[in-house]
C-alpha cells in the first residue's frame, strides 16, 4: 500500500511515473493499493479497480482504461538542441564529428535526442547520445524513438541515400534488456572491462591478471563502465 502516490511530484512526472510503475509493477505479478488525491494517473496507471473516497463511487475497470496514446514528432536537426539534453547524459567528451542529430517532440516540447554518425567507408552507422528526458523515461519512447531513426538509416533516408544498419552501444541495463527482447536488434559485443588503454591514450590504464598469472592492461572504455552493443536489423529481421 502507498499513500500520497505521486501527490508531490510535478503532473508530467506523475502520469508518466505512473504508466512506468504501473508497467513494472504487472511484470512482477505483484499487486498494490495506491492512495491519491490526483485523478490525473488513473488512465496511466490502467488500474483494475478504482475506488472514489469523494463520491463512494466503485468501478471495477480491469480491461477498460487503456493509457493515453504518446504522439512522437521526430526532427533531423543539429547540435542546438543538446545543451537541453546535456546535463541528463552520463558523458562530458567531445561532439561527434559529422553527425545527423534527431530530436523527438511531443507536441511543442523536446522528448528525447540522439544523434547518428558512420564508420569509415559509410559500412554501418552509429547511434550515440541517446537522451530522454527524466519527466517522459519508463513509457516506451526511448525505443520507439531509437527504432525509428534507425529505420530512417536502414531505408536509405539519410545524408547519403544509402541504405544502412546501426550500432548502438549503452551502459543501462534497462535499455539493455530491452533490446535484447526486441527482434529488430541483435547483440553483438559486451565489453565489462572497455577498450584496451593502447588505443584508448586519454584514458586512465588499469591492470588485471591473466589465467596464466601475467598481468594485462585493459580499460574501461574510457568512460569507467561495461558497455553492452547492439546491432539494429530492422523490420525484415523481424
């Protein structure tokens, strides 16, 4: 049982919140009785039963609120937009050369960012800076968003008219599991010690022992964190 759910938290956090609580709460099988003085979360949180201290009112409404749909507008832009990402993401390194950024909006306000470069040879691209606002995290737009950028890629609808499939690299475990649950990815690295410190020179090195007791230097990407990479094949995978 919680009580005052959601009642002193901003109302765009709180509906969200609550599709996010919600979503998590049922893939557990747990079950709970959230007490509210707002009726904003009750179609996000798509409850079984709603009682109205107010009114005396009992519904039982298991299968008849369905959460309001999110409407994404997707942007090709360029960098002017990250200074209002910036501070949610977990880097401070350098901007990607060359790269194509997206903005998603919902309605008039910025959702989420990502921007998109190549490998040498235009052989895949690459996706980094994926941010999502904190008020809009935990209600499916971070990967619809992902998805349908890369799509854009895998069609051909890029700078270069030319078709391409994308790499994706995080360090979240959520996003993580998410796209290994998706047929539109397929993993293809997990790096839990990062990049080896003889390419990686503005890094820190560090050292581990090998099997046969000598030491290795292995780093960590740069960035101190195991990173996980995925591989978008797009709907014809699916």
């Amino acid at each position: 049982m919680i009580d005052e759910f959601t009642s002193v938290v901003d109302r765009q956090i709180a509906r969200i919140g609550a599709s996010a609580f919600a979503k998590a709460w049922r893939r557990t099988g747990g079950r709970a009785v959230l007490l509210s003085c707002h009726y904003d979360i009750i179609d996000w949180l798509a409850p079984d039963w709603v009682f109205d201290t107010a009114t005396g009112d009992f519904r039982w409404t298991r299968g008849c609120l369905q959460r309001p749909r999110i409407d994404l507008d997707i942007f090709q832009t360029n960098w002017r937009f990250w200074p209002l990402f910036e501070p949610h993401h977990y880097l401070r390194v350098p901007l990607m050369v060359a790269a194509t950024n997206y903005v998603g909006f919902v309605g008039d306000q910025p959702v989420a960012h990502v921007a998109v470069s190549t490998l040498a040879g235009l052989r895949e691209a690459r996706a980094c800076r994926l941010v999502i606002l904190p008020e809009w995290q935990g209600a499916g737009v971070g990967l619809r968003f992902l998805n349908a950028v890369c799509a854009l890629w895998r069609r051909g609808e890029n700078r270069y008219g030319k078709p391409m499939r994308t790499l994706f690299h995080t360090s979240h475990p959520g996003l993580a599991a998410a796209l290994r649950r998706s047929p539109l990815w397929t993993q293809v690295s997990a790096k839990f010690y990062g990049e080896d410190k003889l390419r990686c020179h503005n890094s820190m090195v560090s050292s581990r022992q090998r099997l046969d007791g000598t030491w290795a230097a292995v780093g960590y990407g740069g960035h101190f964190r195991a990173v996980q990479g995925f591989r978008y094949l797009g709907e014809d995978a699916a």
